[in-house]
C-alpha cells in the first residue's frame, strides 16, 4: 500500500494568534507604563556621574565616630521590631485560627480573611502616620503600625498552614469523640506551631526592615536621624547611617534565618 | 513475662525541659528589654476629636479629588503608581536573570554561586526607601527614582527565587542538547529557559503584586505615585481626601491581586 498525496497526514500548527496577541498587549503595557512614567534609560546613563559622585560624598570618606549614636537608634528600632512582632503574633493566633476554612464555617472564615486582606493592604508607614496623629511623634505610633502590620502577615501564612495539615489527626480525634478546643490542642496546634513560630521569625526580619523606615514619618527609631541627616544634606552621616544598618539587618536576618532553618 | 515487656519499651527522650527553660528566659527577657524602649506618652489631648473628625472624614470622602481627571488628581496619581510598579518589575525581572545564573549552582558551579547567593542576599536587605532616595538625588524626584529603586530592590527577591528555579530543574534536558553538541547559548536557549520561563513569569507577577503595595509608600520620600497625596492629605489632617485614597488603593490592590493569581495558577 502506497500513501498517497490525499491520505498524507498534516499537523496543524497551533495557532500562533492567540500567543502573539498576549505578548502584543503585555509589550504595550510594559512599554506604556513606561513612557507614563517617564521613565528613560538615557537619564541614567547621562546622570550616571552624579551618581558615583553620590556614592563618594556617602562612603568617603566614612564618618565612624557618628557610629555610636546610630547603634542607640538601632537599638531602639529593634526593640520596636520585637513588640511589634509579639503583639501582631498574640493577635494573630486567634484571628487565623477563625480564618481557617477547614475549622470554621464560611460565614466566619469569608469576613475574616476579607478584613485580613483589608489590613495587609495598608502599607506599614501609612499606619505608622495615621497612629502618629493618635500617639504622638515617638516610637509608640510605630510600634501599634508594626503590630497591625504583623498580625496580617502572620494570620495569612498562619490560616494557610491550618488549612493544608494533615486530616488524618483532626479525623482520629474526631471519631473519639472530641470536640473542637480538644481537635485544636491535640491535632491542629502540635502540626502548625513549628511554622508559626518560623512565620513570627520571618515578620521579625521584615518588620526589623519596616522599623528602620518608619521614623521617616516621626514613628521613632534609626528612620527619624536617617530623615534629619537628609534634610541637612549631612551625606557622610546619611552613608554611615547605611553601613550601619545594612549590617544589623543582615546580622538579624541571618539568625534569624539560621533558627527558621531548624524550626522547620 | 511483664518485665520483659517493660524492658523492650523505648526508652523515653531525654527532657529538654532545661533548653526550653533558657530559651523562654531569653525570649522574656527580650520582651522585656523592649518594652522597657518603648516611650507611650499616653493619647494625645486632641485624640479624641481627630478620632471624630477621621469618622467624618470616612463618612463623606472627598469626591471632587476621585472625578479630578487633571495631573493632580487621583486617577492619574493611582495610574501613575501602577505604571511605576510594571516597570520597576519588568526591570527587576530582566536584571534578575544574570544574578540568578550567577548564583544557580548547576550553572556556574559551588564556589562563584556562593558569591552569586551573598550578592542577591545583600541586595535584598537594602530597604527600597533608602534606595528611592538614592536615585531621586541621581535622577530627581519624580516616578523614574521610584521604578530604579523597584528595579534593584527586587533584584534581591527574584534572583533567589529563579536561581532555586533554575537549580531544580530537569537536567536531563540539559545533557540531551549538549550531547548532540550544543554550545552554551544552544544549552541556555534550548534547555534552560524553556524549561524556567512559567516559573520565572510567575515569580515576576507574584513580585508586582508585592511592588504595586511598595510604589504606593515610595511616594512618602518623593518618588512618584499615590504616597505623595496621601501623606499630604495625612499630614494636613484632611481625612476626607485621606479616607478616599486609602480606599481606592485598597480596591486597586485587590484587583491587581485577584488577576495576578487567576494567571499565575494557570502558568504553573
């Protein structure tokens, strides 16, 4: 049997349109947003030398005896960190426990996740003002936004670990008899409290790098002299202010990375 | 017959009661020394009339400023942020692909990834404020400081997440174009970015979504888009205009975050 030109089998290219077409409009919007923005790559290049003049006026020479006082402000800045953190944490705990859909009934989960959602919203500094007008310039203000800020974060990771455990425990527990405050001790709690503690330690490391910018609107810590610095143009000062805490968050994200790698 | 038993039970792990003892001493005293920074000066005098006037505020934000349709008004400001977090992640994500190679141990071997995976480290602890600031005293304030300091920052994050990519990935592929004689770039082209790219576009979107909440605070230091306005209207203590942007950024937010996942779950 001979095949001829009728019986010949053709594969039919995909159509390209549909491809073609989606990298059309993803090319125009990026190119979009772009001209938008004013955005050129010429500006840069041309400014390129006022950069590197930048950089020397920030890091040359650098100004160590201004060192000490920005370890104070450091200092400060991570206590902040740390009461954040625990106070988002506390609230945390209940919040995604009732936000988990595999523990409670939609009508509980739905409006809380939605006024999860609302909060990690807002950006941290914009908390951060709006508790300075109720507190007072001073770290307090900063403190409370970081405590907002954490909670959502932690509840979202929290809710998410609750919802993918393994069902067999909570089952076991159940055909015992037991009811839900026993189910969350004995089956949900053991499961996710390695990953919520490694969740704390990760909105540490990240509100020690809120904290730092917070000050920036008159929330306290190592932000305020960074803004004070910038506003007298002391740039040695600004450059060692860099250095300084660029050090200390690598230090904290380090430890703290080294303790998660355990915990999990 | 019983001792037998007894004897064959595991024996019960050693308490690690005193481990834990230290541990919560430190974590207390952690807590403690915190708190002992902490300055509350209590509520201010005017608390509770900024407490009403921010619930009237809420009540009636200020509409003129959302139908304002000129330069200074909300859309633009709002369209402004958007276009500034689409071109500070294109950026990012073109930039990140060299770094991520550098530090992907199956491509450039243990001891230069090592350095690759420091400098990624580095470039994502710098926070994106002080980077804005940087560049606006290069480029001057305005959206393009806002896209570079997105642009390096998210370096930091990609780079990680694509080199973890690139180093999971089917070597098999690799071997195959190289056993039929493929040169580096036939390898790269052929084997490695086919095999990346659905990863890689999905980590590109997941990190817009982070960039579009980040362009909305880097307009606080001057960098374009809807931070400046709202720390205007926060300072000025004009909570319908601030009411009205938290709003609609909050809205703005939650689209953008619905229509990344709806595609990011259908790329991988």
């Amino acid at each position: 049997m001979s095949l001829h030109n009728d019986d010949r089998i053709e594969l039919q290219k995909p159509l390209k349109i549909k491809s073609r077409l989606t990298l059309l409009v993803v090319a125009s919007i990026i190119i979009g947003s772009a001209i938008f923005a004013e955005f050129s790559i010429f500006d840069l290049i041309f400014n390129l030398d006022e950069s590197l003049s930048l950089i020397g006026r920030l890091f040359f020479p650098p100004n160590w005896s201004y060192t000490t006082r920005i370890i104070s402000a450091l200092l400060e800045t991570f206590q902040m960190a740390i009461l954040g953190t625990v106070f988002g944490g506390i609230i945390a705990i209940p919040l995604s426990v009732l936000a988990a859909s595999n523990f409670t009934v939609k009508y509980i989960n739905v409006p809380v996740r939605l006024m999860l959602n609302f909060f990690r919203t807002i950006p941290a500094l914009v908390l951060a003002s709006l508790f300075v007008a109720f507190f007072d310039i001073g770290s307090f203000g900063g403190v409370m936004a970081l405590s907002v800020f954490s909670f959502g974060l932690v509840s979202k990771l929290t809710y998410e670990s609750i919802e993918s455990i393994d069902h067999g425990q909570v089952e076991a527990l159940m055909s015992l008899g037991a009811n839900k405050l026993t189910i969350l001790r004995y089956a949900i709690v053991p499961q996710v409290l390695p990953q919520f503690m490694s969740y704390i330690l990760y909105a540490l490391e990240v509100n020690v790098r809120a904290a730092a910018v917070l000050g920036y609107v008159g929330a306290g810590g190592i932000g305020q002299s960074y803004e004070l610095n910038l506003s007298w143009r002391r740039f040695d000062k600004v450059g060692m202010i860099i250095i300084v805490s660029f050090a200390f968050v690598l230090i904290i994200d380090f430890i703290s990375s080294s303790i998660r790698k355990r915990l999990v | 017959m019983a001792e037998n038993i007894l004897k064959e039970l595991p024996i019960k792990p050693a308490s690690n009661f005193i481990k834990r003892t230290i541990i919560g001493i430190i974590v207390i005293a952690l807590f403690i020394w915190a708190l002992d920074g902490l300055n509350y000066k209590g509520l201010m005098d005017t608390a509770q009339g900024t407490f009403l006037a921010m619930i009237r505020g809420i009540l009636n934000p200020d509409m003129d400023y959302l139908t304002n349709y000129t330069i200074d008004g909300l859309p633009y400001a709002i369209l402004e942020t958007i276009a500034i977090a689409i071109s500070g992640t294109f950026v990012s994500g073109i930039l990140a692909i060299p770094f991520a190679l550098l530090a992907s141990e199956n491509i450039v071997g243990k001891r230069i990834s090592r350095i690759g995976k420091i400098i990624i480290t580095m470039i994502r602890t710098f926070p994106e404020i002080i980077l804005a600031l940087i560049f606006i005293s290069v480029v001057g304030p305005g959206a393009p400081a806002g896209i570079l300091a997105l642009g390096i920052h998210s370096i930091g994050m990609l780079g990680k997440l694509f080199s973890e990519s690139i180093e999971s990935m089917d070597i098999g592929v690799k071997e195959a174009v190289e056993s039929c004689g493929g040169n580096n770039s036939e390898i790269l082209f052929r084997a490695v970015i086919p095999q990346v790219a659905p990863e890689f576009l999905s980590y590109t979107l997941f990190r817009f979504e982070i960039n579009m909440r980040a362009a909305s605070t880097l307009g606080l230091v001057g960098a374009g888009g809807i931070g400046a306005p709202l720390i205007f209207a926060i300072r000025n203590r004009n909570w319908e205009r601030t009411s009205l942007i938290v709003f609609v950024l909050i809205i703005t937010v939650s689209i953008i975050d619905i229509i990344s996942s709806r595609i990011r779950k259908k790329l991988v």
